[in-house]
C-alpha cells in the first residue's frame, strides 16, 4: 500500500498546483513554499526515488535547467535533498529550482 503523496495527487489532478511545464514523463510547479522569489520543483510522473531519479536525470535536468534559465536569468540553484539527514520531506523524486536574487555563500 503506497502512502499519501502530495506529488502525485498534484499529476493526477486532485491537488491544485500552477503547472509551468508538462509532458509525458515530467511535470514541474511552482513549490507553495516561498523561501525565495523563484522556488520551482521539477519531478517525474512516476513515483521513483531520488536515487533513481540521480541515476538517470534525463528529461528532468533537461527542464530543471530550462527553466532557471528562463525563470531566473541570472544565476539559479538546483538542489536535491536525499533521505532524512538531507532533509527530504517527500518521498517521490524531485529536484528544486531555486533564485530570483542573490543567494547567497555556502555556509560550512
């Protein structure tokens, strides 16, 4: 029995999301967190993990960097967070668009 997962309700049409891309394989929506001014998440339709989906990047690098470029044209982050100590909150694979300003050094 698979859990409750927000992503693929978000593809199936049972929770709202504004959808900036789609094709048969990958959708990607703006994130309704707000962190920063541009916070896009681009995932595959099937429910695979982030282990699969970094095995394989394909169609979701492909537009994870179409539209940084195109959402932020001076400079962006993709970022994935992995397992519990990476921070991941879902379990179907993503990778997040981040920018729209200046973000800053990498602390240590």
């Amino acid at each position: 029995m698979q859990r409750y997962c927000v992503f693929c309700q978000i593809i199936r049409r049972e929770e709202p999301a504004d959808i900036l891309y789609e094709s048969g394989d990958v959708i990607a929506f703006r994130n309704r967190l707000h962190w920063v001014p541009v916070m896009l998440l681009v995932i595959p339709k099937r429910h695979i993990t982030q282990t699969e989906l970094w095995d394989d990047m394909g169609e979701v690098g492909r537009v994870a960097n179409a539209l940084g470029r195109e959402h932020c044209p001076r400079g962006f982050r993709v970022l994935s967070n992995s397992g519990p100590d990476g921070m991941q909150s879902q379990e179907h694979a993503h990778v997040h668009v981040l920018g729209g300003r200046f973000l800053g050094e990498y602390v240590s």
